[in-house]
C-alpha cells in the first residue's frame, strides 16, 4: 500500500453493477445488427470494460488502446499521447470507445481524433463516469461526478487501489 491515503467511497458495487447492465443494454439495442469492435482503454477501463463485456451477449469483437495523460502524478498533463495502438483494422468498423471516465476530455478527443483518422463506419464513446462541466459529449455515459480524484474498479491513484470493488474519492489532494 503507498503512503496513508484517505479514501471516501463514492460509488459502492451495487450501483456499478446497475449502471454497467444499463450501458449493455444500450449497446444491444443500437448495435443489434451489427458486429461492433469494442475498444478498451487501458488502463483504467480494464474491470470496467471486462464487466461490460461479459454482458452484451451479441456478437463483437475487442481490442485495446493505451492513451497516457497522467503519468505517474495525480495532476494531467496538457496533451494525451497514444502509447499502444489498437492491432485491428478498423476501416469500415463501428467502433464503440469505451473509457473509464471523462474529465477535461483531452484524452476521449485525442481518442476520437486519432480513430477518425483509420476511416471506420462509425466511432462511438463510452464513459463509465462523466465530470460534471466536460464538453465532450459522450454517446453513452454511466454516472456524472463531481470534483475529485476518483480510484478504484480499475481506476488508480499512483497506480495503487485499482482492486477496489467500488469507486472513491482520493481525499486531501
């Protein structure tokens, strides 16, 4: 464990669960006819996107994206940078981005920017948590959040508390 952290819980498992039936439901029901390709942003997405997954029941296929903005501090960086590109083709694809949160939006633009430019049929953005006061406009979106550092359900503070089954807010930053 890092140094002594204290964590508010924000968001407990249960309500998690009830959201992410939620967004696969929504999935299902705009890309019933087709065969999407899921992108998992790494890392943060991961317990999200797995959770996700496991629940469409219609066919798609995965792949996954690591964009860092963070390094290893709790404050962003000005600029998002794709550190590990997507190995599918995607031209001619929908393809459903699927991001752990999104704050400022640099990163989901830098995203977007970046698979536009591959030619897909479409590009869509998913958020498990959605800043309150963030222009990106995600196509399907969990839980809006207020200010805070969020950890936990794969999201880390110092790569630390990403095991934690709910989400918290890191406080005394």
């Amino acid at each position: 464990m890092p140094h002594k952290t204290n964590l508010k819980q924000l968001i407990p498992p249960e309500e998690i669960r009830i959201v992410v039936e939620r967004l696969a439901r929504e999935v299902r029901i705009r890309y019933a006819d087709k065969d999407p390709l899921l992108i998992c942003v790494l890392k943060g997405s991961f317990m999200f996107f797995s959770d996700l997954v496991r629940l469409l029941k219609m066919p798609f296929e995965i792949d996954f994206l690591q964009v860092q903005c963070y390094g290893t501090g709790h404050a962003p960086q000005a600029e998002a940078r794709i550190a590990m590109e997507p190995s599918h083709d995607i031209s001619g694809r929908h393809v459903i981005v699927v991001e752990d949160i999104i704050d400022r939006g640099i990163t989901a633009l830098k995203i977007f920017e970046y698979l536009k430019g591959k030619d897909p049929a479409s590009v869509a953005l998913m958020t498990l948590l959605l800043r309150e006061g963030s222009s990106v406009k995600p196509d399907f979106a969990g839980i809006k959040i207020h200010k805070g550092f969020v950890a936990g359900y794969g999201m880390d503070y110092k790569e630390h508390y990403r095991a934690l089954p709910g989400i918290y807010v890191v406080e005394g930053l």
